[in-house]
C-alpha cells in the first residue's frame, strides 16, 4: 500500500475515533507525563469540572441524604498497551493483514475489517466497514432483543478473549440512522455495554461497548479499559458540602433548556474519574455523582453534574 494510502486509512481512522469519543462526552488525550503527586494544589472552593452548565436558581434534595465513607483511595493509572499486546488482541479477532505504523498508532486492516490502537492511551478500537443498511421490514424481523444482543456481545468479547476482568453488563442503547431514498434505507444498530468497578463504585471514565446490527452481526467494538494501582487514602467532603457546591457549579442539561427554573436531586452516589473533557489524569479520583431532574420553559429533563469529592485533588480536575 502506497504511503499516501496509509495516512489517508489513519486519517479516517482517528475521524472515527474522535467521534465515538465526543459521544462519550470525554477526550482521548496523552496524557500528564508527570509523576502520581505531582502539581497537587488545595482548593478551597470546588470548582466546575464540566462543561456546558446551567445555573439553576433552586435545587433542591428529593432522597435522604445517603450516607458514605470518610475516606477513599486514590488510585495510579496505567494507560500503556504494548505492540506485542495489539497484536495479539487483532489475533484473537482473527485479523492478520497489512500493519500500518504511525508514532503511538497502529493500524491493522483485512478486507472491511480495521482494529485501531493507541499505545499510549491504551484505547483500542475495532470496526467492520462494509455493513449495507436495510429496510425497516427487514430490521424489524431480524434485529435481536436487547437480551439477544446481550448474549451475541458477551459470546463475542469471551469467544476472542477481549473480556476484561471484572466487566459488568451495564446497559443496551438503541443506534438509529436512515440515508437515501425510494427507498429509504437504515442502519439500525444496538450498543452492549460494561461498565468497570473498584471498590464497589463505577469508574465512569473506562468504556467498553459491543455494536451489533439488525442482522446479528458485530460491527463495533470500543474498550478503554485501564489498571489501577492504589496510591493513598484521602478524607472526602460529605454529601451536605457537595450539595453546596452543586448550587455553584451548576448541572449539566443534556436535552437543552433556555430557562431553568428548580432541579430536583433524586440520586447521589460516588464513582471514579480518570480523565475530563479536556485532559487525561494520572491517577483515578472519587467525585460525587448527582443525577435528578430540572424544570423549566414548561417542560422538564434529566440532569446530571460531578462534584469533586477530594479538596486536594479539585486542581487536578479543572477544565
């Protein structure tokens, strides 16, 4: 394959990335390059660590305020996958053709087959490209349950030992698409996903789906999935102090509202993050997790915000 060909297949390659990435809400970045402790600076408010927030005039707790741990562990972070280790992963999906090499890529294509690595992220990436669309009668008869596509990912990830230790089944989301016309056809798709655990809380920066298509068929498979080493316990700020700073930062409104009136809280919990939407971080950080619904222009919406739950570490998160 000519060069030019190459760049042109990494190019593509990285769009794709990039967009099953934004969905996601969070950024593949490089990372810090610093040392677990280093650039650690005490906050003494929490700042806002997402973007595209609302202020909302009152919100108010709908739930008991639940009760937890005093203390949590942070955790280090290894993002690094090996060559020796793409390989060996592309081999167990069967794919043994031409290996195109970039700084920190590798590229590994065989007929519509493309399993894409990054070294140094550890974000692999595979994806069939010669899936046609169908009609709706057609997806409508031959597109798996929820409970089916489940079965077909789960069969799929054991089968070629892609499964990582610890992978929980979380949730299936329904993909949908249409082009063309006379007649329309559409691409119609269902996502698997797992969701990864340490001590019994989400890590909600690690991903890992399954897309199957309306004929039973695995078209995608995204994992960034990392290990963890415990660091050091730190003292968390409780929910009554977390709720404060919620009032200041604002929430996230996915749905989009003008004018937000009062949100309600009716779920907190805890999980791990170990990237922002701007940069990757070197150690796994607890931050409260607030989840309820926002009224306003006459209607309401789900809302969600994370509020760091370690003063120390809030620097380390800004945007």
């Amino acid at each position: 394959m000519m060069k030019s060909q190459k760049t042109i297949i990494i190019g593509v390659l990285a769009i794709v990335i990039i967009i099953i990435a934004c969905t996601m809400v969070y950024s593949e970045t490089s990372g810090f390059g610093q040392s677990p402790t280093a650039g650690i600076s005490p906050v003494s408010t929490v700042e806002l660590i997402l973007q595209n927030t609302q202020q909302v005039p009152e919100i108010r707790l709908d739930i008991p305020k639940p009760a937890f741990p005093k203390e949590l562990m942070v955790y280090t972070i290894d993002r690094n996958i090996t060559e020796q280790e793409v390989l060996t992963l592309a081999n167990n999906l069967g794919i043994k053709g031409e290996i195109i090499k970039e700084p920190g890529i590798i590229v590994i294509c065989q007929d519509s087959v493309m399993f894409d690595a990054n070294l140094s992220s550890g974000v692999v990436f595979y994806i069939k490209t010669d899936v046609p669309g169908n009609t709706l009668e057609d997806i409508r008869k031959y597109m798996p349950s929820d409970e089916e596509a489940r079965e077909i990912a789960d069969n799929f990830l054991a089968s070629h030992d892609l499964m990582p230790e610890g992978a929980k089944f979380y949730s299936v989301t329904h993909n949908e698409g249409a082009f063309g016309s006379d007649p329309q056809m559409y691409i119609t798709s269902k996502s698997v996903w797992y969701s990864h655990e340490i001590d019994g809380y989400r890590i909600l920066t690690d991903k890992l789906y399954v897309e199957i298509r309306d004929n039973g068929a695995v078209t995608r498979m995204f994992r960034r999935w990392y290990g963890y080493e415990p660091l050091k316990y730190y003292t968390i700020i409780g929910p009554d102090v977390a709720i404060a700073s919620l009032n200041k930062t604002g929430i996230i409104i996915p749905a989009g509202m003008n004018s937000p009136e009062k949100a309600v809280v009716k779920e907190i919990s805890i999980g791990y993050i170990g990237s922002t939407q701007t940069k990757d971080l070197p150690y796994l950080i607890p931050v409260y997790v607030f989840k309820g619904e926002v009224y306003g222009d006459g209607t309401s919406s789900d809302f969600y915000q994370w509020i760091p739950a370690i003063p120390e570490l809030t620097q380390e998160l800004l945007t």
